[in-house]
C-alpha cells in the first residue's frame, strides 16, 4: 500500500527511531494504535501535513514516501498504522497556503455542524464573501454558545481561526494556529464516525480545500 510518513529533520521518529532509505521496519500489529506494535503512516501526504502538529509534531519535517503491509489499522482516516513499513525516498512537502488550511477546517467542521448561522458564516468565506473579523468573530460566539453541541467545537476553532489576521508573522501564533486547525479536523473526524456514523473522507476535502 503507497503510504506517506513523516520524520524529524534527521529522519527519526518516537525516541528518536532512525529511519533511511529502502529500510524495512516490523512490529507486532497489536495494541493500540499509538503503541509500540504499530507504525503510523498516512494514505495522502497532504493528510500527513496537515495532521503533523497533532501527530508526530515534528518541526522541521521530512516527507518521505514509503510502503506499508502487512496488519492495516485505521483511526477514523486520521491517519493509519501498520505492522511493516518500508521507506523509499523523502518526497517534496507540498505547499499549503494558510488560506487552503483555514478552508479545510471549516469544511471538516461543516460535515458534522449545522447550526444555521454558523453555517452561514463558513459558506460566506469560503465564497469569499465575508471574511471579516467581525463576521468571524459572531460565528465564534455561536460555537461558543452551542459548545454541548456534538461538532461545536470544531466549528468554533474554524471561527477562531479565521478571526486571525493572515498577515500575522508571529512564530508562535502560526504554530497555535496550525495545531488548532489539526485538532479541529480529528475533532470533526471522530465526531463524524463516533456520533454520526460516518467518516470523513478526508482527502476529497483536501482536494476541495486546495481550490482556495
């Protein structure tokens, strides 16, 4: 199966595992996902940008294209874990700007909430009809106050996210924002299988994220 991994700057991974080129790696397949007897890995490599900060939280990153076999485990399309896994070759990270990362939340948030005006609010920025701090900001307040909602709190983050400036350079804030916008969608993405039955097909929304 055509997988995507993601290391450190010097291809290591959880306690500081090595990895390389055409290296072939095997645990047990059993236990939890985040344990020792699997290796993670995700199916679309945009995924596995978009989800590092709350994943590995490696930064800087490699990119590496890999192959995964033998047991398969699956968290929600979140990402996925293995039990043999064989590097091939660091690819290129693909470019993601901070408006395509702020349009995949909010379409993760609209697959698990539909309070009207919050609904409202997203389909007007995602049409770039509005995308003011103040419009921004009411949608917030409508997660915030509908936060027993099962997906309100995705839907807030995408508000919360969106009500900050894009010509904001602060280090920290960008790592908040990205690691936000990560949370958001596996909060969407285990909303959607746990209470509503279903799963995310995360890289069609990538896809759709992209046009933005």
């Amino acid at each position: 199966m055509r997988a995507y991994k993601i290391t450190d700057i010097n291809d290591c991974t959880y306690k500081g595992f090595q990895w390389r080129a055409d290296m072939v790696h095997k645990t047990s397949g059993k236990g939890e996902l985040c344990t020792g007897g699997w290796i993670h890995f995700y199916r679309d490599k945009r995924l596995a940008v978009l989800l590092n900060p709350v994943h590995g939280k490696y930064n800087p990153i490699h990119l590496w294209l890999g192959e995964a076999s033998g047991e398969i485990k699956d968290d929600s399309g979140l990402k996925y874990g293995c039990s043999e896994f064989r590097m091939i070759k660091r690819v290129r990270i693909p470019k993601i700007t901070e408006t395509q990362k702020i349009a995949f939340g909010i379409l993760c948030s609209l697959e698990v909430y539909d309070e009207p005006g919050y609904v409202q609010w997203a389909k007007g920025w995602l049409q770039n009809k509005d995308r003011s701090l103040e419009a921004a900001r009411t949608a917030e307040a409508a997660g915030v106050a509908a936060w027993t909602v099962e997906g309100a709190w995705a839907a807030r983050t995408a508000a919360w996210i969106a009500s900050e400036t894009a010509t904001e350079q602060a280090t920290v804030l960008t790592k908040l924002k990205m690691t936000a916008i990560a949370e958001m969608v596996a909060e969407a993405s285990k909303t959607a299988a746990e209470v509503e039955g279903k799963k995310l097909n995360l890289p069609k929304i990538a896809t759709e994220a992209m046009k933005y």
